[in-house]
C-alpha cells in the first residue's frame, strides 16, 4: 500500500495537492478489500494532511485473520513533509 502526494507551495502556504493511494497487492493469501477511510482536505493552510487506511483480509479458508494497516502524508508549505504509518 501507498500514498502518494504531490504539492505545490508558496510563501510558506500549501496551495495545490494531489494523492493517489495505491495497492500494489497481495501475494496468494492477502486479499485488498477495499478502503477503510480516505481523507484528502483541501489545501490552503501551512501544512496539509493527508491519510488512508485499506483493509486486507488473509484469504486462506482456515485462517479468518485480517489487517487495517495505514499511511498519514502531512506537507509543509515550505517544502518539508512528514510520514507516518501503522
């Protein structure tokens, strides 16, 4: 799973942003069941966030397990970015 933001900023204000999520996915026993949340404000402010959570379901028969893993994009308006993920 990715995140992948695009910016553009000007005297210190973030004033345009693109994302695209993408799942590159899963191997034979993950499966990509869709996305949990996806919040994608506006720009027009010092620094923007961006995050999105998918849901990925172990598809094996006997195993019912799953994972919500996610990604969270906050970028400056000058330049700078910070990521986290879980």
């Amino acid at each position: 799973m990715q995140l992948v933001v695009h910016w553009c900023y000007t005297l210190g204000v973030v004033r345009s942003i693109d994302r695209l999520p993408i799942i590159e996915c899963c191997g034979p026993v993950w499966s990509f069941t869709g996305w949990i949340t996806q919040d994608f404000p506006p720009a027009d402010g010092y620094s923007v966030r961006s995050f999105v959570q998918g849901q990925f379901q172990y598809s094996l028969p006997w195993f019912g397990g799953g994972k919500a893993p996610w990604i969270a994009i906050v970028v400056h308006g000058d330049g700078s970015y910070d990521w986290m993920w879980g």
